[in-house]
C-alpha cells in the first residue's frame, strides 16, 4: 500500500485545511463586497461610460482611433465590443466583464504573493484588493473600482501586468521554461493596454534578466524565443492601427495625455501640486510604521526579560500574548491613520529595499528569490511613479497600488521576519494588524459612500444606484430627470454633452458621433481643439446640448477658460429651454434657436 504521507491524493488534514480556510476567506469577503455594494458602481457623468460607449460603437462597426478618440492601448475595448457584440451593450455586461477581472486577479494575487510569504500574508493582501482597491468607493466619483471603472484598460492591465511578473517570478525561482513563455505572452497583452504598465512591467523584467544574467542563470536562446514573437506581435498590431489611422494615432490618441494642457492635473495626481503637505505625509504614514516596528521590538525584548526563555521559533504562551497586543495595537494605529496618508510611505521602502537588494549582489551573486523580489520592488516603484508622492489606494492608486500590496506584505511577512526568524511570529502578527487596519479605515470610507447611493437609474442600457446628493446638490436626482427627458428623443437624435456626461447619453440610448466622449480642457486639444471641435459641430450640428457643470476643481470652465469660441457659436445659434435640471443650472439643456421643444 502506498504511504498516506507521501500520496498526492490522500494529504493529511492539516496539510490542506489552510489553504481551504484561505479560499473560504477569499470567497466570502467578494460576496461580502458583491453585497454591501450591489449596482453602485459607475460614474454616469465622469470616465466610466466613455469607455461603454466606445466599446459599444466598435460592436457597431467604427473604427477605434480614426472615427472614436482613445487614449489607451485597444485590449480593453476590444474584449468589451466583443462582449457587447454577444450578449447586448448595457452596464450588467460591463459589470460582469469586472466582476470576471475581480476573480482572475484576486487569483493571481494570491498565487503571486504565496511565492513569497506564507498564506496568511497572502490572504491578507487579496482581502486588502478586495475591500481597498476592487469594491473601494473613496471619492465622490464613485469609477474607481474593478467592477465598472473610469477605464477598463486599467483594470484589464493590472491583471495581465501581476500575471506576467507572477510567471517571471515563478521562472526565476523555478527555472521553467513556460513560465517564462506564459510571462512574456502576458506582456504581450500588457502592451495593448497602458503605458504605465507597460513600462514599470518592462522595467521589471529587464532587471530581472541583468541580475540573472550577472548570476549566471541566464539562457540566451529561452529568451529569444520568448520576448522576440512577444516584441514582433505587439509592434505589428500598432504597425497596423498607424498604417490605418496615420500619425493622429499617437497625437490626438496614444500620447494625448502627455500634452502640455495635462500639467496641472499630472502635478496634482503625483503630488508635486502641494510637494510641502506630501512630505508631511510621507512623514506621518512612516511615523506609523516606526511606531509598530517599535512595539513589536518591545514585546520581543519584555518577553525575554520577563521569561528568560531562549528565543526560538514558537512564541511561549506570554510572548503569544504580547504578540496579539502588538497585532492590536497596530491595527488601531493603521486603522486610525486617514487613508490620504495610509499608503504614503510605500515609495520609500520600495527605494530602501531595492538599494539593499541591489548591493547584496555586488558583493555575492544573486539569488533566485533575491531576483523575483527586486523585479517586484521595480515595477512597485515605477507603477506608483504616477502618484509618487500622493500614494494613496483611489484615483490611479486603485488598481496601481496592487504591486504595492505585496512588496508591503513582503516587508511584513518576509523581510522582517527573516532579520529577526527567532521572533518572526511577532512580525507577522503586526504585519496582520497593519493590514487588517488599512482595510478598516478604507472601509468605513466606502461604506458612507455605499450608504448616500440610492438613486436608481434603470433604463434599457444602464441599471445603477447614484449618489443621491453630494455638497448639497441634488446630483442622483438631476441625473436621472435628465436621462428621462433624453430617452423622448428618437434614437438617431445628435446630442452634446460637454463638458462631460456620456453616461446620461448613454443610459437615454442615443448615440455620440462626435468622436470624442469628453470635453475638459485637456481633451479639447490637437485635431480636437476649439477650432477642430467648432467646424465638427457645423458640419453636424446637434440637436441637442447637454451643458453639464464643469469640474472646476481639476479643470476649467468650459466656454470661460477655453473653448471660447464654440461655446460662442453654441450661444449664438442654440437657446436654453425654459427649465434647468438641479440648481445653479447644474444642468442646462439647449436647443436650436426658433426650434420646437422637443419634450
């Protein structure tokens, strides 16, 4: 009879009842999200339906970056057009397509953190996803989420970015040669999606492969046949969509955002707008950290002073008491810490650990372990590059902070343990408390915002809950009365909605045909500027214009501080109706001049 201990298919119990306890965990926190925050996801003013409607009218047969305006790589449009095109284009299949991405990447997390740390560290870093980053509601803007984000592209991204570095990683310290043909397929995918993640990825992998190189493990020809058809195919797609769309795929689409009318809002989303209140910051968050790290100390030295116990790797009955203590204190602390500075310090320990990193191997070579974790450190430090010195878990931070998760879990689980293994249950159990504190603090957040979301918009195309009201303005209200004039109209209707606003055209079923979703003052910018913008709405003028209120606080003001002269031609040749939707005009509607109304 074959021995029990040694049969892949009869493990011991307590060989497998953790990693069930891991998946239970797992499993329940996503239904838990799924039902603290059913449908109130999605932004129907800002970001989140441009992308439907894109992905929409590519079901339909236009053409992405001629005949529709996109920033980003084509992966994500393509998947949700195609996905529109089977199943209908309105928001549950936009949602599922999230949900879909949600599990793959709590997936890959968790896989991708178990090759570094034990499954504690692992599960606390998929349920910190799952309530920070997947199901998080932070802002007023309620798109940063995985479930119906500002851009798919991001979400999308992340996925294949953590899937290609999980496969580098499990090359490196496995030296399969799959794995390494699985990694550089999924940045392959990477390519197709953002250049951000394109470039921290890349970045990664390129580190990995020197130190690899300096250590002797490195096999030329494995390398070639992987990143040479990767390299080719990506080249080829952008090859062709250039010969197709011609140098306006990068001008007016791929390199849009890197014009110069982005400054201020870049300065801001990294930090730089206020650097004097981000290092206070950045100071505050590690004043948190060293706080722990010197609780955790203490326990260590008064149970060998109050015990004199040897140290060794099973804490005695009192240091397992300490232990909890500090575990406690620690998620009080994190829990306390507002979330715009839970997450600051994470830059800096990424530049910490990856110099420490760098200098063991100028004196020894390498290790395989060694190699995986600085290539995570890298592309850590160079996604959180967007928001540097403003690291915080919503805007960009919702989906670029997923490296960012497990190097802080690889610092708790791994790194500190280590320097002090004798007492590597006192780290962990801080590492614990840390994370069980980031994941209240941001909880209560989402909760309050979860609990202002019962406007509901139901319409053929869209079924969401709305924030009710924000800053005493009645936004659900306005939204939905606005969606319900528009739905009168006939389908093939022309309507504007500037400066923002695609989801209330979206919902009320009409369509966009002015190329472009949105109307800020950085979009409207080469072969969409004023003049570009103006001599489209002449040659197709609109039926209707949708005037939405303009997000001073980011941008300007539409017709004030550009586009001057459209919204002159607009005042010129179009008349508001007799009502506005919300007070202060929060939104107007206008209608060519002498015209019936059409309500």
């Amino acid at each position: 009879m074959p021995d029990p201990a040694r049969s892949p298919t009869l493990r011991p119990l307590n060989a497998v009842w953790p990693r069930y306890a891991a998946i239970f965990a797992i499993a329940l926190a996503l239904l838990h999200n799924l039902q603290r925050s059913w449908l109130k996801w999605g932004d129907l003013l800002v970001d989140s339906f441009r992308d439907l409607d894109i992905a929409r009218q590519v079901s339909e047969g236009r053409q992405l970056y001629s005949d529709l305006r996109y920033c980003y790589g084509p992966l994500a449009i393509w998947i949700n057009a195609t996905a529109f095109k089977l199943f209908g284009a309105n928001t549950h299949v936009a949602m599922t397509c999230g949900f879909l991405c949600t599990v793959l990447t709590c997936v890959v997390l968790y896989r991708f953190a178990r090759c570094f740390m034990p499954r504690l560290g692992a599960t606390a870093i998929t349920l910190s996803f799952l309530y920070i980053c997947a199901f998080g509601h932070l802002t007023p803007n309620s798109a940063f989420n995985y479930m119906l984000p500002y851009t798919p592209v991001a979400t999308y991204g992340m996925l294949t970015a953590l899937t290609s570095l999980y496969f580098l990683t499990r090359y490196v310290q496995k030296n399969k040669r799959r794995d390494l043909f699985c990694s550089a397929a999924a940045l392959l995918l990477t390519a197709l999606t953002k250049i951000e993640l394109l470039t921290a990825l890349t970045a990664a992998h390129v580190l990995a492969q020197l130190m690899q190189l300096r250590s002797g493990r490195v096999i030329w020809r494995e390398l070639a046949i992987a990143y040479l058809p990767a390299a080719v195919i990506a080249v080829c797609v952008y090859t062709a969509l250039f010969l197709r769309v011609g140098p306006a795929l990068f001008s007016d689409n791929l390199l849009a955002l890197m014009a110069p009318t982005f400054k201020k809002f870049s300065l801001d989303t990294l930090g730089l707008a206020d650097w004097r209140a981000s290092l206070w910051s950045m100071l505050f968050c590690a004043r948190a950290m060293l706080v722990v790290l010197a609780a955790a100390l203490a326990a260590v030295l008064l149970e060998r002073k109050l015990t004199r116990a040897r140290p060794t790797d099973t804490p005695t009955r009192f240091g397992f008491f300490l232990g909890l203590a500090c575990m406690m204190l620690s998620g009080v602390i994190f829990a306390r810490l507002p979330v715009e500075h839970a997450f600051r310090v994470l830059p800096l320990l990424a530049v910490a650990r990856l110099a420490m990193l760098l200098w063991n191997g100028v004196r020894n070579p390498w290790r395989s372990d060694e190699v995986a974790e600085a290539a995570l450190w890298l592309c850590c430090f160079v996604c959180l590059g967007r928001t540097l010195f403003r690291t915080v878990a919503f805007h960009y931070g919702f989906y670029l902070l997923l490296p960012g998760l497990i190097a802080l879990g690889i610092f708790w689980f791994v790194y500190l343990p280590h320097k002090a293994p004798a007492q590597n249950w006192v780290t962990r159990l801080c590492g614990a408390g840390v994370f069980a504190g980031l994941i209240f603090s941001h909880v209560q957040i989402s909760d309050l915002a979860y609990a202002l979301s019962t406007q509901p918009i139901r319409t053929p195309a869209t079924e969401l809950y709305a924030i009710h009201s924000f800053n005493g303005v009645p936004t659900g209200v306005c939204w939905a009365e606005t969606i319900r004039l528009l739905a009168k109209l006939p389908p093939q209707s022309r309507v504007l909605a500037i400066p923002q606003g695609m989801g209330l055209l979206f919902s009320a079923g009409l369509e966009n045909t002015y190329g472009s979703g949105e109307f800020t003052e950085p979009e409207v910018t080469g072969n969409y500027d004023d003049a570009h913008l103006l001599a489209r709405l002449k040659a197709q003028p609109p039926d209707l214009i949708v005037r939405t209120a303009s997000p001073r606080e980011v941008f300007g003001i539409f017709g004030d501080d550009y586009a001057q002269n459209t919204w002159t031609w607009i005042t010129d040749n179009y008349e508001a109706l007799p009502y506005s939707v919300g007070p202060d005009n929060y939104i107007l509607i206008f209608k060519k001049k002498n015209s019936p109304d059409p309500f």
